[in-house]
C-alpha cells in the first residue's frame, strides 16, 4: 500500500500579424496503490515476481486560454 501524486504542466503561444493566443493546462494527480506479491498463492519459482495491484485516485485539470486583439 502507498501512496502516488504527480503533476504534469503544458504552455502553448503564438502570434500571428499582432493576434496572439496563449494556451495553459495543467494536471495533478493524488491516489493510492496496493498490490499483491502472487508467488507463494501460486507456488511460481521465486525468480520471478507476479503481482497484482489497484489504483485509486483523482485528477485536477486546469485550463486557460486567451485571445490577444492587437492594440488599435
């Protein structure tokens, strides 16, 4: 049993003859992890390792855009 977080960031902008965009997401992820070690259940020879495991978790996503209008 443990525990997993990780987070994950991406930045897009681009202009075009003074029209810009800019674009930014983001993720993080919080859960937690179990596995099972298989090999004494199955009596499998100890150099391998079969195992099973869950996941649970939760995500949050955040999300910008905007347009720039070039300045008249």
């Amino acid at each position: 049993m443990g525990g997993q977080r990780s987070y994950a960031s991406s930045k897009y902008s681009a202009s075009y003859y003074g029209y810009g965009y800019i674009y930014k997401v983001s993720a993080t992820y919080i859960g937690a992890r179990g596995s099972y070690h298989l090999n004494d259940a199955l009596n499998i020879n100890s150099k391998f390792d079969l195992y099973g495991g869950l996941s649970l978790g939760y995500v949050v996503v955040n999300l910008s855009d905007s347009d720039a209008m070039p300045q008249a």
